[in-house]
C-alpha cells in the first residue's frame, strides 16, 4: 500500500494505491480485501478503481468483475472473485484529511487481505460446502502513512522608541540605549489541522516586558484559538506576564486552522508582539548583548503529549551608551578690562545618544567675571 503525497495536511486529498499480487501457482478465490480508511482525520471520498493486470501488465477482464463497498462505519471492502496466479490487482482512491488531522503527526492506515480461498464456487460470505472443498487463506497486510507538518517559529526585532539608535543592519543586532523601549515580533506558521499552541518569551537580565498583544491568528475567519483573538492583550489571563517582568506567555488553547483554506497551506500564521525596556542594572552596560529566547509548545489537545520538539527562536540587541568628553579652551592671558573668551568643547564619543546634558562653568576665579555676551553652540553629528 501507497500514497501521494506522503505529506498533507487539513483539507488536502491523497490517493492511496494497493497492490495486491498472486505470488502463488494457482488461483486466489472469493478474495476480501478490507482497508479501515476511516475516522475523524481522513475519510474516503469519491469512487474506487479496481484494475486487474496479466504478469505483463496488461489490463485483464475477469468473467466475474470485482465489486468495492463501505460499511456504516465508512471502512472500504473489495470483493475480487478470481485473481490467476502471476496477476495482480491495483486498487486507488482519494480521500481528504479533515480539520481535525493533528499538526506533525503520522496518520497511517491498513490494508489487509482479510481471506481467499482455493475453490471458485460460492463467494466470501457463501463458501463451496464443506472444509474438503475448499482451502480458506489470510493474506497480508500494509500501512500507508500521511504526515503533516510541524509548526515553525521565528522572532524578529520590530522597532524601537529612540530614533536615535540603531536598528538591525545586515549582520549587526539593533542597537538599544537604557531606558529604550523594544518591540518584537514573533511569528508561528501552522499547517492546517488542530493543535494546542503555547509561546513563551523568556527575557534575559537588562529587559522587563512592558506589554505584550496578539496581532493576529490566521487569514481566514475559520482559523481559530479557543482561548485568544486578535486583538487582546495581556489584560487576559491567556497572555501572561509574570511577576519579575522576565517571561511573557500565550496561552492560545486548541488552534484549528481550517482545511478549507487552500491558501493556508504553508503560510498560515499567528502573530504576537511583545515590548520590552532596557533596564538600568549592571547586565546593561556598553558592549552587552541581550539575547531573549521565544519556545513554541505544541501539544495534543487529547492529553497533552507532545507533537513535535519544541521549536525555539531568538533575537539579540547591543547595548550602547554615551561618553561625553569635555573640552575648554581659552586664551593664556589678558589685561585687566579686557573681555576674554573661553570656548567649550563637549563631545560624545560613545555609541549611544546622550540626552538631557547639563553643562555648567562656575567660574571659580575671582579674578574673571561673567559678561552677557553671546554664546554659541554648535552640533556636529
């Protein structure tokens, strides 16, 4: 047993493809073929081929065609009244993976060659006569698995509130004063299925969460959370920002992202921010770079097991700082009367923008008195 594509996810068709080849020196009788194609995850669609082919491969016409059915519970059932030996039978269909399909899991299913017999009179359920007339076999069996994908994570610096430093330039992180707020943004991209999702976003030394808000869950008003919206915010007992301000948490419950949704195949997402400031603490100081780790936890909604690892994604900032440098500069004499002038040169050397400086000269001499001349300022760079 086969099937394409080995990997789908919610509301995607596979065709399965069985194989059934009489390997033996006679013929195989009345032969039941049972595929238990059902469930609340895939579900047969559409009608069934049955082909019969010689051992060259050419399509044989059996006196008795064979015939497909499914029972109540939706499991397929193949009669072949009469496969010669060295024949094979090729049996297709499609059949679709509901909304309900997990996210990273294998959804296998069997097919089994439930019995045959060596006599062509009578049928499966009506055999020859008694035991001397006929000789009753089981066959074998097969799974086809589908697989669906994983769930992927990715964070990203979005912005900052000091447009005076740096953001993330090609190799280089973004770059943050103390006192800087910083935004990031983080992203899960879900197959179409049904999952629960948490995201946590644990921050290092230096950073205290200020907020945190879900931008959005999917592109389609089917894809759902049981427990957040886009929109809310950690006014909600789902997004949870603990009590030190170092880990952010979504809760978003039960996540169905429709299968309807041909779009949302590979490029579903759910967006979160979360804001941040820079700390006045010792792991903040020039040259330091912070790096906060976000963890995406994706369970079974049915106990909790996991579904797939744990997948993480981080993001690094660089703490810069000022250092000013002052200069003053005067001539080396005068006469008395004479109005001299002084100049004062402030300079920052440091990575960071300085705000707020307070430059003063007492003059300490009593010898030099302050005149109401013009003083001039000058900014460079």
């Amino acid at each position: 047993k086969s099937v394409s594509p080995a990997a789908a996810a919610a509301g995607d068709t596979v065709t399965y493809t069985i194989n059934v080849e009489n390997e033996g020196d006679g013929p195989a009788d009345d032969m039941l073929i049972t595929d238990d194609v059902v469930g609340p995850d895939v579900q047969a669609v559409g009608p069934v081929s049955i082909v019969l082919q010689d051992a060259g491969g050419a399509v044989f016409t059996p006196v008795e065609a064979p015939s497909f059915s499914f029972n109540g519970a939706g499991e397929l059932a193949v009669i072949i009244p009469d496969l010669p030996a060295g024949h094979v039978a090729i049996i297709t269909y499609d059949a679709v993976v509901h909304d309900s399909a997990l996210f990273s899991s294998a959804l296998t299913i069997t097919a089994e060659v439930a019995r045959y017999d060596s006599n062509p009179v009578g049928d499966t359920t009506n055999p020859a006569g008694g035991a001397e007339e006929e000789r009753t076999y089981t066959g074998p069996d097969d799974t086809a698995e589908v697989t669906t994908p994983d769930a992927t994570l990715a964070k990203n610096y979005l912005s900052s509130s000091d447009g005076n430093t740096d953001g993330p330039m090609g190799m280089d992180n973004a770059e943050l004063n103390v006192g800087e707020a910083v935004t990031y943004e983080m992203i899960i991209t879900v197959p179409q299925g049904t999952a629960d999702i948490t995201l946590s976003d644990a921050l290092p030394d230096g950073l205290l969460a200020q907020s945190a808000t879900v931008v959005s869950i999917g592109d389609d008003t089917n894809d759902t959370s049981t427990l957040l919206s886009a929109g809310d915010t950690d006014a909600l007992a789902a997004i949870d920002i603990n009590g030190a301000r170092d880990l952010v948490t979504f809760d978003f419950g039960t996540v169905v992202v429709d299968g309807s949704d041909d779009a949302a195949a590979t490029d579903t997402t759910i967006v979160v921010r979360v804001t941040a400031i820079v700390e006045d603490v010792a792991a903040a100081i020039q040259g330091a770079s912070l790096t906060n780790t976000a963890t995406l936890t994706v369970t079974n909604p049915a106990g909790g097991a996991l579904l797939q690892p744990i997948a993480t994604a981080t993001e690094t900032v660089d703490i810069v700082e000022p250092e000013l440098e002052l200069v003053k500069t005067g001539p080396v004499g005068g006469d008395p009367g004479e109005v001299v002038p002084y100049s004062i040169s402030v300079t920052n050397t440091g990575d960071g923008p300085a705000y707020d400086a307070n430059i003063s000269d007492p003059f300490d001499d009593t010898n030099l008195i302050y005149q109401a001349v013009t003083a001039d300022v000058f900014l460079n760079g």
